[in-house]
C-alpha cells in the first residue's frame, strides 16, 4: 500500500512539472484528427543532436536533430502522431517502451517545418489495360502518415542530344516510415508515377495527368527497414526524377 500512494503521490508530483499543453493528433482514415477536445500536458525538451540512443532510434535520424516529449502515465501516444505546441509541430518517432512504475510516459519526436512535402501514388485505374495510347487518368493515393523524405542528389551519366555522354545531376529522394498497406503487391503492379508536393497543396488526377507537378520514380525495389519501432511503418523507396 505504502509502494502504491508513494507511486500515485510521484505520479503528481510529476505532472505538475509538465509545464506546456498540446493538441494531440493522429491519423484516422485521410486525414489527421484531433485524438480528443481537451489539450494534453506535456513538456518538449531540446534536440538530442548529441546522444546517440536517440539518433539510433532509426538509422535516418542519425544526420537530423531529435528531441523528447513528456506527458502524462495515462495519454496514450503512438508513432507518428503529432502534437501541436503554440505554433510548433512535433512529430512522435517513436514512445520509449512505458514502465508501469514510471510517472510520465516519453517518447522520441522531432520538429516537423512547415510546409513538409507529402507523397503520391498515382496509380493506373482498375480496368485499364494499357491498350490505349492515351495516358490514363491516375488514381491518386495520399500517402498517410506523411513519409519522412530527405533530399539526396545522384550524379548519373545521360545521352547527350548532340551525341556522346554526360554527367548529370538527378533529384534524388529518399522516402521511409511508410505504412505497410500502400506498397502492397497491388499497388506496386499498379503503379505509374508518384509525386511529392507541399502537404498545403491538394492534388487533382487530372493535373498529376497534365504533368502539373514533377513525376517520380523508383529508383531500385523498396526495402523493409527492421529497426523495432517501424513495425507498422517499415517500407523506405529511393525516387528519381523523371527528366
């Protein structure tokens, strides 16, 4: 009983030391969803640019400031969502394993600048079987929760028009944290372009159609990342840009 008030007692203590509040979002369906009507405590701490445990949380954190979020034992938080602190976003990488002894729950996040890009997967319609010599209408596939992409340019050498070759730079991204359900074998077969565009920018099939926003593709086979926390968002993809 003395072990059970001393816990609940920390627990208190512990809370009032949260000194932020933040509206807690996640990800229901096509969209981000406020998780309740009431604001959460929490407390944001400074990047971890220097401890490697954090850095190590998933290998394309290692290069990228992290930091830490605190909140009460009882909120629940899971990998990607995202809490709004004034006018800051912090996204949740991933929530440190809970002790049921602990007063706080905590978890590794980073600062999401606006306007982040979002990926597309423009996908050939049902029932068309490439018979037509016009380019179909794609079918468009929002990739939620936002995939972390990170610019990383390729040299590459090209046919130049006068003859000969030469070196060129492509627009190279790489793309993780993607949710297992949009590569599926389905959607692989299916896929003709993808494109990333501002998360403000809401895109329609008829302009990815008219090439209104740069074409991607992929550039190898998607791989499945095992570090432990992307169990649900495990696919990363290189894309290039279509020249």
């Amino acid at each position: 009983m003395g072990n059970v008030f001393r816990t609940g007692f920390g627990r208190v203590i512990a809370l009032r030391m949260l000194s932020q509040t933040g509206t807690l979002k996640r990800v229901t369906g096509d969209a981000y969803e406020q998780v309740s009507d009431e604001d959460i405590a929490c407390s944001i701490y400074s990047a971890g640019v220097d401890n490697s445990r954090l850095k190590n949380v998933a290998p394309e954190l290692r290069s990228h400031a992290t930091g830490t979020i605190a909140v009460a034992y009882s909120t629940a938080i899971l990998a990607k969502d995202r809490v709004i602190v004034s006018d800051r976003t912090f996204e949740i990488i991933a929530p440190i394993s809970p002790d049921e002894n602990e007063w706080l729950h905590r978890a590794v996040i980073r600062e999401i600048q606006p306007f982040e890009r979002v990926l597309y997967l423009c996908l050939r319609p049902e029932g068309h079987d490439g018979a037509s010599s016009s380019e179909p209408l794609p079918e468009l596939v929002k990739v939620l929760p936002f995939a972390f992409i990170v610019d990383k340019g390729v040299e590459a050498v090209a046919e130049k028009e006068s003859g000969g070759m030469e070196a060129v730079n492509l627009k190279q991204v790489e793309a993780s944290e993607i949710a297992r359900s949009y590569l599926s074998s389905e959607n692989l077969e299916r896929l003709l372009y993808c494109l990333l565009v501002p998360s403000d920018v809401e895109v329609a099939a008829e302009d990815a159609q008219a090439r209104v926003y740069p074409r991607f593709r992929f550039n190898g086979s998607p791989s499945l990342d095992t570090y432990a926390w992307a169990r649900d968002y495990p696919w990363s993809v290189t894309l290039v840009e279509e020249r």
